[in-house]
C-alpha cells in the first residue's frame, strides 16, 4: 500500500520494517523507514502523513486479512536504515 497506492510521496518513499502487536493483536505498531539508505525524511512530517492516511491504511489492513475486525494502526518512523539483523 505504501509504495504503490498511495498518492503521497512521502509515504511511497518508506518501507515497513515490522509490525508487531501493541500490547494486542487489537492494535498494531508499524515501524517504517526511508526505503533508501539516503532518503532524509523529516520524522515530524512523515508521522503527521502517516496519521493524515491511518484510516485508509487501516481499510487496506482490513481488506487483506480475515478478522472480525480491523486492528487500530499505531506508527514509528526510525529515520535510519533498517537493522539488517
């Protein structure tokens, strides 16, 4: 959803590194990151993005997996390159 439906730039430009649940499978953290090594995001900016588009995120959450219902969708920008390990 991010690199190809999204009609923000910005957001194209971030990879999801992991998501993991918050304290429960109700909510879900999503950590992002530039997807290249020399993107220099503005952190601020790209958490207010995120924040702008959660509801349609959360939508195309809900349409790709089988739940009673769509878990809310937490966000963390690391403005560095993902830990490869």
């Amino acid at each position: 959803m991010l690199s190809g439906e999204c009609d923000d730039e910005i957001l194209r430009s971030l990879q999801v590194v992991t998501v993991a649940p918050a304290p429960d499978a109700s909510q879900l953290l999503v950590i992002v990151a530039p997807a290249l090594a020399e993107d220099r995001l503005d952190p601020a900016e790209v958490v207010q993005r995120l924040a702008i588009h959660s509801g349609r995120l959360r939508c195309e959450v809900a349409a790709s997996i089988t739940r009673k219902r769509a878990p809310r969708l937490a966000f963390q920008f690391i403005s560095g390159p993902p830990d490869p390990s």
